[in-house]
C-alpha cells in the first residue's frame, strides 16, 4: 500500500532531479544518490528519511522526505545554491509517480550547516507530498 507509493514518489523524484541540465552542471555526473554514497565525489544529493503515512481509506498517504546536499566548497554558497535548484525543481511540480497521482508535493523548510566532518556543508531540503493510487 504506502510502500509502494513511497517507491513510486522516490523514482519520480529521482528521475527529476537526475534529469535536470542544469543541476547537473551545478553537481557533476551522478551526483543524485538514493543514499549517503562513501566515497563520491563532492558535491552530491542523497535522499534522507522518507516517512509516509496514510491519510485514511483509499490510499491516500502523506510523504515528509528530506534531500540533503553534501558540499566541500568554502562557504554555503554551493550547498545553497544546489538546495534551491532542487527546490525549484519540485516544489509544487506535476510529478508522475508510478501507479499513483501525485496531489501536492511542496518545500517545507531548508536549512544549512556545516558538516559533521569539519571541511564540508550540507543543506536539507525538507518536502511533504500527498499521492493516491490512479
């Protein structure tokens, strides 16, 4: 039930972002991770915790994902600026997930700090979306 919506929104998100010129300009070839990579060249994008919950009979479900930005430039210049584009590229698009409809999907908040290592920047992107199976 939800499972399956979650996979279906996280591959239509994937997708999206993957297949954006311009975020790829900004990250690289194969900066869009479904998890934190080990190893990966900076910058990168990888998907957080991804909570779905339903919203009654139907199938409805609630998405609450967060994408984080990884960077190692000085500053939050580049963390920022990848954090935006993403939001740009989703908040409040027409996605097509897989077998389902997707009724809202918007930014919630971001927010940007230094990394735990001490020498990079991360900025996450926090979403909420609702889809119902078609």
């Amino acid at each position: 039930m939800s499972g399956d919506a979650a996979t279906a929104l996280r591959e239509a998100v994937h997708a999206r972002l993957a297949g954006d010129a311009a975020l790829a300009a900004l990250l690289g070839d194969g900066g869009v991770h479904d998890t934190a990579p080990r190893g990966a060249a900076f910058p990168w994008i990888a998907a957080g915790p991804w909570r779905v919950r339903p919203l009654g009979d139907g199938g409805l479900c609630e998405h609450r994902f967060d994408l984080a930005v990884r960077s190692r430039a000085a500053g939050r210049k580049e963390a920022e600026a990848l954090a935006a584009r993403i939001e740009a590229l989703l908040d409040g698009t027409a996605l097509a997930p897989a077998g389902h409809r997707l009724d809202a999907l918007h930014v919630v908040e971001r927010v940007t700090m230094p990394g735990r290592d001490g020498r990079s920047f991360e900025a996450t992107a926090s979403f909420r979306a609702v889809t119902e199976p078609i």
